[in-house]
C-alpha cells in the first residue's frame, strides 16, 4: 500500500512540472499530433496493477473467503436452527390438533361425570329428606299423642274435681246440721282407734 502510495506521488510530480520547458511544449504540441506509448506511461500502470492485484490477492480475497465461510456458517447454523425450531413448532402444533380432537370426548366425559354426581347427590338428597320427613311426621304423631294425653288428663282432673265439687254440693245440701255432727263424731272415733 505504501508503494502504491510512493509511486503515484513520484508519476503526480513528474505529471505537475510548474515550468514546462519549450522542449517539452513542443514534444507535447507533437505528441498531440501523434501519441506514441513510452515506457514510462506503461511500466508505471502495469507496477500500480500488480500492487493492486497483489493487495487483492494476498489480503481482499482471503479476507472475503473468510467473511463468506462465517456467513455460509452462520447462515447453515440458523438454517439448522430454524429448522429444528420449525420441527419443533411443528410437533406442538400436532400435540395441539391431537388435544383439540381429544378435548371434545374430554368435554363429554366431565360433562357426563357431572351429571352423574348431580343425579347421586339428588337422590341422596331425596333420600335424607324424606328420611326427615318421615322423622318429623313421627315426632309430631308422638307429640300430638303426648299432648292428646295431657289434654286428656287435664279434662279427667277437671271432671273429677268438678264432681267431688257437685257431690261435695249435693251432699253439703243433703245433710243435716243433725248428720253433720254424728258424722264429725264418728270421724273422731275412728282417728282415735288408730
């Protein structure tokens, strides 16, 4: 690179002379008219190619093997990549289509069990209540029949105190003061003989 370098700046100071002789006007007056290649005006441009090709060859090209190698590996790593990643998406999306298909007969069973629980419980709640039912008809029966009793004894010590009242009336209204004291007298008798 630096020969490169050295070299145009030597052909641009030869190029850019600032006081051109007439000899030198003229030969270009007459190179004008008829241009003929010197050696200097090929040596030079064939040196520049061979430095560029140089530079080309021993840097560019092994540089630009080199990026293109990593870019084929990279893009054979995310080609690997991808596909695997594509494979992968791909059994997930089956595994999903399969759980789809599975997910309706899963629907139905759960739908299915639910009912079955529900119609259990119903009849187990059917069951109890009338189990209860029966229990509160027995207990009201026993209860109806407790009050019926007390009721009962109730009017029996009403009617046996209204007539011990009747018969007390009935005899206090039947006796004489006469009857009342011979029975007093008697009652004494008795008590003494005990």
């Amino acid at each position: 690179m630096i020969m490169l370098l050295q070299v145009t700046s030597i052909t641009a100071a030869t190029a850019s002379d600032p006081a051109p002789s007439q000899e030198v006007a003229a030969e270009r007056g007459h190179a004008a008219e008829h241009h003929e290649a010197g050696l200097d005006q090929l040596f030079f441009p064939a040196i520049n190619f061979t430095i560029y090709l140089f530079i080309i060859v021993r840097f560019v090209i092994p540089a630009l093997r080199e990026y293109l190698r990593r870019r084929h590996s990279d893009i054979m790593r995310s080609q690997s990549e991808s596909k695997a990643s594509l494979s992968r998406a791909q059994e997930k999306l089956l595994a999903s289509k399969e759980r789809l298909a599975v997910l309706k007969d899963e629907t139905d069973a759960i739908r299915r069990d639910l009912l079955a629980i529900a119609t259990r419980q119903a009849e187990r709640l059917r069951v109890q209540a009338e189990e209860t039912g029966a229990r509160r008809l027995t207990d009201a029966a026993l209860l109806s029949e407790q009050e019926s009793w007390r009721a009962m004894e109730k009017l029996r010590s009403s009617l046996s105190l209204a007539t011990s009242r009747l018969a007390e009336e009935r005899i206090l209204n039947a006796l004489t003061p006469d009857d009342q004291r011979s029975f007093i007298q008697q009652f004494l008798k008795e008590a003494s003989a005990r």
